[in-house]
C-alpha cells in the first residue's frame, strides 16, 4: 500500500490543535483508494520515508516562507513525489499567480501589487481601480492574515508589513458571496457558496462566514475551464474561487493549490473523486 505523508501545520503553530479532525477526513478517503495517509508536521517534511507527499494541511506556512521555500526545494532534490508538483506549490505561493491568470485572459479580480502598501501606493492603486474601497492584503497569505479593508480617507493600519497586493472591494462578498469550486484531476468535483457575515468581508468560518452547498452557473464553468486551460499542469486537486466584480462578471479571487478546504462534508461523493484522482496521479 502505497504511504502519504499528509503534510500538517509545524508543532508550534498556531493552527496545531486544529488539524486532526480534517486529517483524519482525508486518510478515510484515502484509504478507500488503498493509499495510506500519515501526518507529518510541514517543518520535518525532509525526514520522510513515505513514497509520497501531499501539503493538505499546511496551515502557517505564510508566516515562515523562507523555510516553506526552503522544504519545496528540499523535497524536489530529493525525488519524492509530490502532489501537487513542487513547481505547482511555489508558484501557487504568492498571489502575484493572478497576474499570470490575467496574462492568458482569465477574468481575474483587478490586482495591483506592490511592494509595500504605503499611503502614496494605495492611493495610486485607487486611482487605478476606479476609487472606492479598497481590500489590502499581502501577497502570501492565509485565513485574511493582514487583510485590511480601506475606505477612502481612512488610515492605513494593521495591514501587509511585506509585499501587498490591492483589490477593489466587491460588494457581493456579502450577498451571492465567493463560489469556490472543487476540482479533483482537473475535473469539476462540487461547490460551495460562502457569504460573509453582516458588516464583514472574509468568507472564513472564523469570521462568521455562512457556507453551503451551490451549483455553479455555466458562466462559473467556463471561468473555471479557463483558469485550468492556462495552467502548465493539472494539479491533483484544486479550488477555484470566483467573486461577482462591479461590473456584474464573475472574476477569479482565487486559486488554491497547496491547503485548500475539499468540503467533503457538502458533497456524499467528494471523497471518492479525490481519492480516485490521488491514485490515478500516482498511476502516471
């Protein structure tokens, strides 16, 4: 049989106490496939014997990207195979992907980036985005870390202390909300629709966030086929999330290819298509 080391957060993250549950959810999948699931803490990938390595559950890297870098590196030298691939994960790290997305005519969210967000470049990046609210956050990032949300004339506090990337505010976080898409071997899985509680932005459960069970429109179908025609490879499992824009298309906010949630628990069928897609991976 073959072995995973499903990769978890470093033993003194603050997201330590939070994985076992979700880990358990995706060995149980796994096993169905006959693939064997062990967790091993993101920090010691290196000390792996396991023929196989997957980041499902490595909350925090944003905060150590140096060492997060530094263990890609590590594990490509070494010829472990990982899913997703090495190159996949280190692109996928930074958001300035988006810029890529947009470079092959995917709809994306429009996105300046810079390298620190000052008062003079966000206000130049208003400028450029038509004005209004704007949302601040940095370029590697998890769970809204240092995601800030910016009026015009407000102070610039408590956001990116490293390289920012400036979106206009979308309205609908807090109405149709975030559509995020699973996608198991570059396949359509299931979706979820996630709306922000009152008066927030984040869709994160932490924040008061609703989350379901949707059907993605043939528009959200088409902005996701294209998100995966402009990928160099088909990453074993992928979540794409889309965001109504102002100007009422459906645009990219994200593409999460490292630890996104699956939401198993939305879909009976998700499991199985994931383990499916993980042993037809390891088949090629």
């Amino acid at each position: 049989m073959t072995r995973i080391a499903l990769l978890t957060p470093a033993a003194d993250s603050p997201y330590a106490d939070f994985w076992p549950r979700y880990f358990e959810r995706y060995a149980a999948a796994l096993a169905t496939a006959g693939l064997v699931a062990e967790p091993l803490p993101w920090t010691r990938a290196g000390e792996t014997d396991a023929e196989v390595v997957m980041p499902l559950l490595t909350w925090g890297y944003h905060l150590e990207t140096e060492r997060w870098f530094g263990m890609l590196d590590a594990l490509a030298a070494s010829g472990v195979r990982i899913l997703n691939s090495a190159a996949m994960l280190r692109w996928n790290t930074a958001k300035t992907y988006l810029a890529d997305l947009e470079d092959a005519d995917v709809p994306v969210v429009p996105t300046i980036f810079a390298d620190r967000a000052t008062g003079k470049t966000v206000e130049e990046a208003r400028e450029l985005l038509g004005g209004g609210e704007l949302v601040i956050k940095p370029q590697i990032s998890g769970g809204s870390h240092e995601t800030i949300r910016l009026a015009p004339g407000a102070a610039l506090e408590n956001g990116p202390t490293g390289p920012a990337m400036i979106q206009p505010f979308l309205p609908s976080v807090g109405g149709e909300g975030e559509l995020s898409m699973l996608h198991f071997g570059g396949v359509f899985s299931h979706a979820v629709g996630k709306v922000a509680g009152p008066g927030d932005f984040r869709v994160q459960p932490q924040f008061g966030s609703t989350i379901g069970p949707a059907t993605p429109s043939d528009e959200a179908m088409a902005v996701a086929a294209a998100v995966f025609a402009a990928l160099d490879e088909t990453p074993v499992y992928a979540r794409v999330d889309l965001i109504r824009h102002l100007d009422g298309s459906l645009r990219v906010m994200e593409l999460e290819a490292i630890e996104p949630d699956l939401f198993f628990e939305h879909c009976p069928e998700a499991a199985a298509r994931f383990a499916a897609a993980v042993k037809a991976a390891l088949q090629r």
